[in-house]
C-alpha cells in the first residue's frame, strides 16, 4: 500500500466532536496548518492525522504536508515511530491495528468497540459461550457492530482459555474491561467477585507476558478503590482504602498491573475512572434503576421506585467519553496511570430529582427510601480530579450531568414505548 500526501495534521470536524474544542484550538494554534484530510489515506494515515494525542510531525518535516512514502513512516516523530516496530504504527508490520477488549459486551465494552473501529482497528472480543448461544439477548449492546467483530469465547476464571485466544491472534492493545462490577453483588458473593476480578487480570497479564509482551495492556481500575478517602478530591496518589469486596479485588489488579509494568517491562496503565453511566448501563446499576422506573411510571406501568441512601454523592460521567480516555492511555510514549471524572459530585437525590422532572413529576411522590438498599458499608465523598488527564491526553468530559440524565430518560421511554411491560422485564434481566 503506497500512502499519499497527507496536507495537514487534524481532521478537523473528528477532533471536535471526539475530543471538544480545548483540544482542537490547541492543536490548530501549535502546529498552524490548515487542516485536510482526505477519506482515501490508508489507515495508518488516517489514524496519524486524526489523532489529537501528539505532535506526529517530526521537527524537520514541512509544517503544512507528510511524505511517508510506502507506509514506513520515516519522517514521523519519535512518538510515532515508537509504535512503528514494522510500519503504520503496528507491532506487526502492516496497517491495521489489532485490539482486544475483554467485556465487549457490557457498556464500556460496547463504546470502546465503537471507538476502534472509527479508527479503523479489526477489534477481538473475549465473552462467555453463553453469550454466543444466546446472541440475541446477550450482545444486544454490540448487535449494531457485531459484524465488524471477531468474538471468541473465553473465561476469564479458565487461564487456559485466555491463552488459548491470544496465543491464536497477535494483538497491539487490550483492554481489559471485564468483572464482577455491581458493588451489591461483590457483598453477597465476595468468592466469585475475587475469582473473576483477580484471578481474570491476572490470568490476561500472565498469558500477554508468556506470548505477546509487547501487546499494550488497560486495566479498568475504579473509584471504589480509594474508599474511606483521605483526601478530595481524588487524584492518582490518594491512597486506597477499599469499603467493598468490589473495591477490594480492583486495587489488587491495580497493583498487579503495576507489578507487571515494574517487573517485566510491559507497557501496562491504570485507568482509576469515577462513575461512568449511560443508556447502555446495567438495570441493576442505581442510575439505570432510576431512569428505567422514570420510564414505567411515564408509561402507568410502576407508581413507586424504592432506594437506599438518597444522599450519596458520587462523581458521575458518560461512558461515551470515559472510553476515549481509555485509548489516549494506550497511545503515550510511557505507561502511566489516570484518574478518569468530571471532578463534580451529584446526590442520588438529585438524580431521581432530575430523572423525573424529565417527564414532569415530583421525585418526592414516587420515591421511597428503603433500608434493605444501603450498602453493608458506605464510601465516602468521591469525586475525582482529571487534571493529569486533561494535561498529558488532552482528554475531557463532553456531556452534562443534566445531559446524561436526560439522554438516559428519554432512551428507556423509547425503549419501553416500543415493547410491551413484559418483554422490557426479560430485557432488564437478559443485560444484567
């Protein structure tokens, strides 16, 4: 594949809507090119000049123009070309990036899967037979990409099941997204919680180092880990002290993925993200709980939505973005670790609040607190600071808390208005 030229460094329209305008306008005012182009560049071209990560210039190249000749990249910067182990940016000489998601199923899996394949990666997913038995009620967040992926089945309690996928495909980037993440569940079934959550990342890092080392490795850290807080907000250095099993089993993958970037010299990060929502969110989650009780008592199908403790506060963001932040991890010269919020806390009041004033209702008619939904223990405030973030990715939020909560309203209305009260019950249960 011969590249042509590539007039420009951003594309423009991608870089707004992917990343805000912060980062368009700090990318056009350092580099002053204007941006073009073209939809016929191969893919690691269209990956290089998208890409608000980093300076992909190198400081003899022309400002306005890139020559790459056959695709090998010379003239790129060293941030480039340290991914240039062959050409185009792969660690396997050829133009397509290949990535791994373990979780390709659940939320964040499905918005990162979308994400990829806008770069032009071939995305693998790793899910449980079952979900291939059942396609229809288990990938229902991917059916819309589903035959752009290549799924293989695997659990992340059986090593050798991990080993067998990854010793039959080579892989530049995993996410590992994958666990037991419901908190409530994690007190009812700490052994299960643990098994998935510890011995799964450690099963995925220990078959990356035995057959691809040089496969880049994200592991979803959460805000459960920090806790009992002892500082806020929260950035990468707070120390954790964990109220849940849930908590518990991330900071033991947090430091395993540490372990293994220390110890073996694998490029392995941290993604310590706050509470990321969204249409796609699990029913058994509180905010899903909330907008898809809004939705029923719309429609006269529920009148009372029962919670816990109406005055936690969390830290609440979109998925759709928190995911972007997971790939600009993966694209830095250095592993690092991230907080990944909004640095803004909410009440579950406010949400139920907000929820219902959607459709014109008064939270305190149709809420009720019930003591069976507290927590066995409570985190306290959590809120998170991005700062790191924002200055080495260039990432940031783009939806409201007032955003999120709407779209997620209005999505179970028109979910539940297009089916009937029994098929949205099998729904809720089926995504779980």
């Amino acid at each position: 594949m011969r590249c042509t030229e590539v007039e420009g460094l951003f594309d423009e329209p991608s870089l707004r809507r992917a990343y805000g305008q912060a980062a368009r306008e700090r990318a056009q005012k350092e580099f002053s090119v204007k941006v073009m182009v073209p939809r016929t560049l191969s893919l690691c071209q269209r990956v290089m000049a998208q890409a608000p990560y980093r300076p992909l210039l190198s400081t003899e190249s022309s400002p306005g123009a890139v020559r790459a000749g056959h695709c090998h990249c010379k003239q790129l910067s060293p941030f480039y070309s340290r991914l240039s182990q062959g050409n185009c940016g792969t660690s396997r000489g050829h133009c397509m990036k290949k990535a791994l998601i373990t979780g390709i199923t659940g939320q964040d899996g499905s918005y990162l899967a979308e994400h990829l394949i806008s770069l032009g990666y071939e995305v693998h997913g790793i899910v449980r037979r079952v979900a291939l038995e059942q396609p229809e009620r288990r990938l229902s967040r991917i059916a819309h990409v589903q035959n752009e992926l290549k799924l293989h089945s695997g659990s992340l309690e059986s090593y050798p099941s991990i080993f067998h996928v990854i010793s039959r495909h080579e892989f530049d980037e995993c996410y590992h997204l994958a666990a037991q993440s419901f908190v409530a569940e994690s007190f009812a079934d700490g052994f299960s919680t643990m098994s998935v959550n510890v011995d799964g990342t450690h099963y995925m890092l220990a078959a990356l180092r035995e057959l691809q080392p040089k496969c880049r490795f994200y592991f979803a850290g959460s805000s459960e880990m920090f806790g009992r807080v002892r500082e806020r907000p929260q950035i990468e250095t707070t120390p954790f002290h964990p109220r849940s099993p849930y908590g518990i089993s991330k900071v033991a993958g947090f430091y395993l993925t540490m372990n293994y970037r220390e110890a073996y010299d694998m490029f392995c990060v941290n993604g310590i993200l706050f509470n990321h929502e969204g249409p796609r969110r699990g029913f058994e989650f509180v905010t899903r709980k909330i907008t898809s009780a809004v939705a029923r008592i719309k429609l006269g199908l529920q009148s009372e939505l029962r919670l816990g403790n109406l005055d936690a506060r969390r830290d609440w963001g979109h998925s759709a973005d928190y995911v972007l932040a997971m790939h600009l991890m993966l694209q830095q010269d250095t592993p690092d670790d991230y907080v990944v919020a909004t640095g803004e806390t909410h009440t579950v009041r406010e949400f139920c609040e907000l929820a219902l004033s959607e459709v014109d209702l008064d939270y305190r008619d149709h809420v009720t607190v019930d003591p069976q939904f507290y927590r066995p223990s409570e985190v306290d405030l959590l809120v998170g600071d991005a700062t790191k973030a924002r200055r080495v990715l260039g990432w940031e939020p783009q939806r409201t808390f007032r955003q999120l909560v709407r779209e997620m309203v209005l999505s179970d209305i028109e979910s539940l208005s297009h089916m009937n009260a029994v098929h949205f019950d099998m729904m809720q249960a089926s995504v779980r």
